[in-house]
C-alpha cells in the first residue's frame, strides 16, 4: 500500500485498512491486515487478523497491542508468539 495511509485517528476513533503492514516489536515483518472486527453495537475495533504466508488461519490481535502507529504500518509492542 505505497502511498496510501493505511491507519488514521480522528477523535479517537481507529480506521484500519486492509492490507496495512505489520511489525512486531522488534521491526520484524509479521504479514498484512486482513480482516477487522468491529463491536457491532459501537462500531469500534475489537480485534484485527494479521496474515502470515504460510499460515492457514488469521493470528488476532486486539487494538491494546500495537505498540505504535507509522504512517503506513502497524507496530505492535508485542510479538505474535506473545499473542498466543
């Protein structure tokens, strides 16, 4: 997604896009944003899956964990491992 901004805050609200990069706390590329899950009744983000070539299944993992927000990626402040 070069180019595009893939997070935003606007008050206090998170928008994550689809296909946003993903670092663990180390700067180590752990795969993309594929799929978000949002509270049905307040619309905020609940959870978001991380996909990693290879895996079958989505790794979740809740707003709490990122660590930091980059204009074109998500830093978690935990590893995937961490995440259980």
């Amino acid at each position: 997604m070069p180019g595009s901004q893939s997070l935003v805050f606007t008050g206090g609200f998170m928008k994550i896009v689809y296909g946003a990069e993903v670092e663990d706390r180390h700067g180590n590329k752990v795969g993309q944003v594929n799929q978000v899950i949002r509270d049905s009744w307040t619309g905020n983000i609940r959870k978001f899956g991380v996909w990693q070539e290879g895996d079958v299944r989505d790794k979740l993992v809740s707003p709490e964990d990122i660590g930091e927000i980059k204009e074109d990626k998500i830093v978690l402040a935990i590893t995937l491992e961490e995440n259980g």
